[in-house]
C-alpha cells in the first residue's frame, strides 16, 4: 500500500477456528511511532480498532486505517482476545507499506533569535524579553505546542500555548515565526529566565519534547533543539534589575469556597473560589495565577487555576514609590464524575508570588486555623445517567456504544447534529454502564446528545466522527469476477500529419493514434497544462479550475455532480434526485472528500465522493484497467451505495456537468465531442474546446458495480432533458456548459466509478470544421453554409434548364434555336 501524505483506509478480515461470533478482537498497531508516547509519558499507544462478524463472507472483520508518513515495511499489530495476544508476524499474509514520506519527527525549531532587554529600574519601568522561533516541519506540518518558561530566582512560571493559526505573517505549517514574549516590569529582580519545557505537535500527533527535568533518557531522541545542541545558552535570557527589599512573603487574607459540600454523581459538579492576598512591602507579582489544588483521600489531584479580579494598590507617602498591593483572585472548576467520593475534597492554595521573589502557599492544614474552607465533602446518587466515554463512529455513521454509569433499562438519546437536524433514538441495548444506538445517520461534523433514562437526564456528550475516508474497494483477498470487458472499436489513425508527427505519437493499428507524453488526444496535438492545484471547494464536489492565457484572456472551467436519475428499460426517466447538501473534509492538500444521502422510497442512499488532483505523473488501477494519470489531472471516484429500484430492469444514470468560459468573445469559437480514446485505456473522452483550449475528459467504461466488473456507457444530455433548474450559462462561442450521464446497470449493493478531467491547450483552434462549432462570424456552421451553396447552385442549374426548354420550343424564337445549332455543331467538331 500507499500512505504517502493520506491515510489508508483497509479491512482485515480472517477466521479463527472454534470461537463463537459475537468475540470481540481489538487490534492494536506494533510500531516504532508509537515509542514516542512511551518516551513522553503523553497521549496513549495509539488507535484500537475492534472487530464485528461479517455474516456474508462468514468471517471477522476490523475495518481499520493507517495513518500516513509511518515507516515503511511491515506493518505489525497484534490480536488481543480473550486474555491471549496473536502478532501479525505469526500470520501467513502480511501487509507491507511500499511508499511512503517517513515522518516520525516532530517539529523542530529551524532558527531562534532572543530578544532582551536593558536593564528595567525607576528610568526604564519595563522592558520585553522573549524568544521568535521558527518552527519548521516540512512533511506533516505543525499543528501545535506550548511553551513553559520560569524565572530562576522566585520559580515564576508563563505558559504559553499557540497553533500553527499563531504563525507570523508570511509563515505556513510547514515553516514559520512564532513569538514567545515576556514584559519585565519594575520593580523586578535580577534573575535568568529559561524555557524549562517545550511540547510541539505535528497535523498527526508526532511529538517533539524538551524538558531540563526530563522523564527518562530517551527523550533526547525527539528534542525540539536539535539543531543548537551546542549552544546550552539558547533557551536563556538574563534580565538585569534594580531590586527592592522586604523579609516576608506574601500572606493569604480570605479564602472561600462556593460550597461545603457537592454531589459528584450530578450533571453540574462545579466548583468556585474567591481569595484575597496581600503584600504591603514589596507588592505581589500580577502577572503570576496561583492555582488551587482539589486533593482526594485516593491522591488524585485537580488544579484549578486563578484570574486576578481586582488589584488595590497603596497610597505613596511623600511622593515615595510605594509597591505594596491587595490581589483578589478567583477560580471556577468541573470536577470529574465522582471525584472525591467517599472521602471528600480537601483544598490548598500555593503560587504567591511578591516582586523580591518571596513566595508562599497554604496547605489545608494551614488553612485550617484561619477559619478558611479547606474541605468540602461528597455525595454521590447512583440513579444519575452520566456519560463518560464512546467507542469509535466512523463518518458512515451506524452503531453508535456509550459508556458510562446510572443508565436504566431503558434509555433515550437526543441528538442534535451540526446543521441542526436533531434525532431521538431509543436505545437497543441499556444497562447500568452500556447503552447502544443503532443507526445514527452519517455525518462528518462532531455532534452532541444526551441520555434520558429514569426521567433523569445525563450530561451533554460531543461525539466526534473518526474520518476513515472509506471508499470501498473489492476485497483484498478477492479478484473482482469480470463480466464481459468493454473496449473501443477500431479506430483510424487521423491528422496531418498522421497522429501529430513522429514527436507527437505513434499509428497502432485498429488502435489509433497512441500518444507520447506530453501530448494526448485522438490526433496527439493538444498538451496538458501544468498548473497550481485549485482552491478546495467545501460547499460541494465542485472544481473550478482557472487559468490566465495569452493576452490576459481568463479561461474557467468546472466540474461537478448534478443528479442521480433512476430510468426504465426505454431510458424514461422515472425520477431524479437533484444533490444539494454536501459535507466536506480534507485528507491532505490535494485530495478530498464529500458525503451526502438521499431519500428514495423511504431508504437513505449515501453517495460518497473523492476528488484527487495530480500533481505528478502517476500509474493507478481501476478495475483491472491500467491508467495514466497526468500532472493536473483531477480525477472523482464516485461511491453509491445500495439503491431501492422500481423495477430490476430499471438503471441508474450519475449526471455530471462539465463546463469551459473565455473572457475573449471575439472571432474564437466553441466546440464539443464525445468519442473513444486510443490510448489503449478503453475509454470514453469528452473534449469542450474554447479557441485553443480545452476542458478534456476521460470517461472509463467499466465501473465496480457490486464489487464486480461491470460495463457502463456515457452520454451527452440535454439540458431540457434533465427537467431540473441548473442556474448556467447559455452555450456560445465563448462558453460551454454539457451535461454528461454515466449509464449503470441494476445493482444490489454498491456502485464505484472514477472518471477524470484536466485542462488542455491545442495546436488549432475551434472553428467551423470543429464537432458541433458555434462561431460569433456566422450563426451558420460550415457544413450549413455548404448546404445552402449547394442547394443554391442546384436551383440555379435547374432554373436554366426550364428556360432552356422553354425557348427551344417556341416558334417566336427560331433565330435563338439557329444560334444553338450552330453552337452545339462547332463543339462536335
């Protein structure tokens, strides 16, 4: 396989002797990307994929990706069931990643340039110190990190936390500036202040991690500064200051808590604390946040970190500078499903912070004696539903597990999606901990519900949909049965010269012209343009490609899908549903995707759509057809799912249009033609010719039509046909808009075709001669004009000839017949 900047989507199916159906195995992926998480201590060993049992292949199952710029080789994963562990190493077929853009490296910093200060005192109150960073990851991209600095002297911290949204002016994921600022104000202490932690995440969750108290040895293997291991001074500025003087720290004046005791098995488990502290000496630090820590009996540990909410200074005294001050702080926090039960909650505040670098804190025994809240106890009511976790739902949507405790044995789900549609489903299976949903619709976006049971009703959970980016293909361990396979009839080798020359293409018998790259089409005459991939379209499958030509002339082209029409065996429509709501995701830079469903006869149809650009020369195969795809090529490989059909003779027709504009109006013309190609690939083109360039398609005559080889055919539609209002342009000689329809057969299960699209530039232009020309010079095309001529000279003969006739025989004209004797007897001379 590829998994070179997307991911693979694959199923895993295999038997296992004497094991009852309902098992269920988990797969879990062996790999070196995951060492990075072991290295860290962060995030988990990456993604479990569990298995169901297919009932049609009498097999399991685990529907499962890969996710893209791993290593190549062997892919490892072992099978965990019923307490015993299956490598794949031990199995007969193995599964290899062939290419790949290996990128196990988190991002690094490229470049870093500090920014100090001079010293800050009474002429100079405050100063800027920091680091401008760039940060570069040039496969996956930068997604996002935070940074940790701390003053060496009074262990003051700063966080901060960007995403690659964050990057200065000029900068992308792959490279840019990113600023961690610091502002020193006086009065202020002589101390160094160091990046203590570093943490950056790429799009996929590699990391890169730089501690100075690190967690084990290894994680020099992923540091951040890799390239200034020889500069130990690089995540260092001093700052010089003219101090104050004072002997105590700060000291806490209240402290309070919005209660003294909480139901941790409720919906709302939050809590809040208000504190005053205060320094008359030196002041206190505003630009620290001391934090509260919530500690149960079991050792489990909340932080809940404070806002400043007001700030009282001193009056100076004899126009002295006076820096003694009253902070106010409070915090507000959620604490988890049954935190602190049974035991309760006891309560501690530290991070005080004054400008001589004094710090202090209270434990909840030292808060004890000044009367403040230090304890605050639990209940827990076991009948309350609360949500904790899911098990995974891919963007097809379907069975939907929910994990958590108080569920009754019936339950309820209330979903509301992401455009607003809402959804009530009672659950297929509850107990006190599983609920499961069956049928929740398909969606991309992330979603919320919640649980009624009991008439109780359950916290709000977001789901969020796992993009596998499916689009199923036969069985890996299958080769698709063939029905008879389409090809193209013979065909001529045409041109002057012949097939464009011997640069241009080669004549193959019964064959046609064959191209040699750059060149294509049936005479080898016209070329691919090479050119930027378009801007993604996320409001629906529609490409609109342009490009500027000579003499400033804008040429836009699009593509798009229109409609699926069910016909009967006459080709009458029988009805048609127009798409309207797509949603969209992207894989990577060049490839996305689109998902919508319809309605007919109360089942949900979803078709699915990929679209891919080419950026290089590129050998795929679809349906046991090789293809070429070129650079600039766009190519759509289009998913329907089953289809309720009146009537089994009955077939499905995919509407698509395709349409080509010229800002120029003037002496050009337009053109259009559907025929067979001749690069041996058994296809069908479509070329919309504007002047000299060219929207050219490429219609494959075979499609994957439940999972086996099928022929389909493609045709031109009139717009009047469709009966259906599109909101085009009229056809002209510097505009084209067709309707194309991919004709497929009865199916019972699923449909896949792949056509594609570029843009081209011929060697001639459009003109009267062109395959159904319409010119601005003549609303006539050449071969009416020459029918006219035609018709004009026959009249003309015939007129003569009754004239002819006509004095011949009358007696009034005997001198007339004279002169034609005469005539007539020198020719015969």
């Amino acid at each position: 396989i590829n998994i070179t900047n997307y991911r693979h989507y694959n199923i895993f199916y295999f038997n296992y002797d004497n094991i009852p159906k309902d098992t269920q195995f988990r797969m879990t992926h062996v790999g070196v990307e995951n060492n990075q998480n072991t290295i860290t201590n962060m995030g988990s060993m990456g993604p479990v994929f569990y298995s169901t049992y297919n009932e049609k292949k009498r097999l399991f199952q685990i529907e499962f990706y890969i996710e893209e710029n791993t290593n190549s080789g062997l892919y490892g994963f072992v099978l965990n069931f019923i307490g015993s562990n299956l490598f794949s190493s031990y199995l007969d077929t193995q599964l290899i990643i062939k290419n790949t853009k290996m990128d196990l490296q988190g991002p690094i910093f490229k470049t870093i340039t500090k920014i100090t200060s001079p010293k800050i005192d009474e002429n100079n109150i405050s100063g800027v110190i920091g680091w401008i960073m760039t940060i570069e990851d040039p496969i996956n991209g930068f997604k996002s990190g935070y940074v940790t600095v701390r003053g060496s002297e009074d262990s003051s911290v700063f966080n901060y936390t960007f995403t690659v949204n964050d990057v200065k002016a000029g900068g992308n994921q792959y490279s840019g500036d990113y600023e961690v600022k610091l502002i020193i104000s006086n009065p202020c202490i002589p101390q160094v202040y160091t990046i203590t932690e570093v943490t950056l995440f790429d799009r996929l969750d590699r990391i890169s991690y730089f501690s100075i108290s690190p967690p084990n040895e290894y994680t020099s293997l992923i540091n951040p500064f890799l390239y200034f291991l020889n500069d130990s001074n690089i995540n260092k500025i001093s700052v010089d200051c003219t101090p104050i003087y004072c002997l105590n720290p700060p000291d806490l004046f209240s402290f309070s808590a919005s209660t003294k005791q909480l139901e941790v098995g409720g919906l709302s488990r939050e809590i809040s604390f208000t504190f005053t502290a205060y320094d008359l000496e030196c002041g206190i630090r505003t630009d620290q946040y001391p934090i509260v820590y919530l500690i149960t009996t079991m050792n489990q540990v909340l932080e809940c970190k404070s806002n400043i909410t007001q700030v009282i200074m001193d009056l100076p005294v004899n126009d002295e500078p006076v820096y003694g001050n009253v902070v106010g702080y409070s915090c507000t926090i959620q604490v988890p499903f049954g935190f602190g039960y049974p035991g309760g909650i006891f309560i501690s505040v530290y991070g005080f912070i004054n400008n001589f670098g004094l710090f202090s804190g209270l434990s909840a025994y030292e808060m004890t004696p000044k009367d403040f809240d230090y304890y605050i106890s639990t209940t827990f009511n076991e009948n309350n539903p609360n949500l904790v976790t899911y098990y995974r739902i891919t963007e097809r949507g379907g069975d939907l597990w929910l994990f958590g405790s108080g569920f009754g044995a019936t339950s309820t789900a209330y979903i509301t999606f992401d455009d607003g549609s809402k959804s009530v489903i009672q659950a297929s299976i509850s107990n006190s901990t599983v609920i499961k949903l069956l049928n929740v619709k398909a969606t991309f976006k992330p979603y919320k519900l919640y649980i009624k049971t009991n008439s109780l009703q359950s916290n709000i959970m977001t789901i969020e949909p796992t993009i596998f980016n499916i689009v199923d293909t036969p069985d890996p361990t299958e080769t698709p049965p063939l029905s008879p396979i389409p090809t193209n009839k013979p065909q001529y080798c045409i041109g002057s010269p012949v097939c464009g020359g011997p640069s241009n293409g080669k004549c193959v018998e019964n064959q046609g012209c064959v191209c040699f790259s750059p060149w294509i089409g049936n005479e080898c005459l016209s070329q691919i343009i090479i050119m930027d991939p378009p801007t993604a379209n996320e409001t629906d499958p529609t490409t609109n490609i342009k490009l500027r030509g000579p003499d400033e002339i804008l040429y836009k082209s699009f593509v798009s899908l229109v409609s699926l029409r069910e016909l009967d065996v006459f080709g009458e429509m029988v009805e048609q549903r127009v798409f309207n709501k797509w949603l969209f995701t992207s894989i990577n830079d060049t490839t996305y995707q689109y998902y919508t469903n319809i309605t007919v006869s109360n089942q949900t149809v979803h078709i699915n759509a990929i679209i891919r650009w080419f950026t290089e020369k590129t050998k795929i195969s679809f349906a046991n057809q090789n293809l070429e795809m070129y650079p600039s090529t766009i190519k759509y490989t289009v998913k329907i799912s089953q289809y309720p059909f009146k009537n089994q003779l009955n077939s499905l027709q995919l509407v698509m249009s395709a349409g080509l504009q010229s800002s120029s109006t003037n002496n050009i013309c337009s053109s259009q033609m559907l025929g067979d190609t001749s690069s041996g690939d058994n296809s069908n083109f479509i070329k919309i010719q504007i002047d000299d360039h060219s929207l050219y398609g490429r219609l494959i005559k075979r499609c994957l039509l439940d999972d086996t080889i099928r022929s389909i055919t493609n045709e031109f539609i009139d717009q009047k046909d469709l009966n259906i209002s599109t909101g085009t342009f009229l056809n002209s000689q510097n505009q084209l808009n067709l309707y194309i329809g991919i004709n497929i057969g009865y199916f019972q299960s699923s449909v896949i075709i792949d056509p594609d699209f570029s843009i081209i530039l011929d060697q001639s232009s459009a003109n009267f001669d062109s395959p159904n020309s319409i010119c601005k010079k003549s609303r006539l095309t050449k071969s009416q004009i020459a029918g006219i001529a035609i018709g004009g000279a026959v009249f003309i003969i015939v007129v003569i000839i009754i004239i002819g006739s006509i004095i011949y025989r009358s007696q009034n004209c005997f001198s007339v017949k004279i002169i034609i004797y005469k005539t007539f007897k020198k020719s015969k001379v």
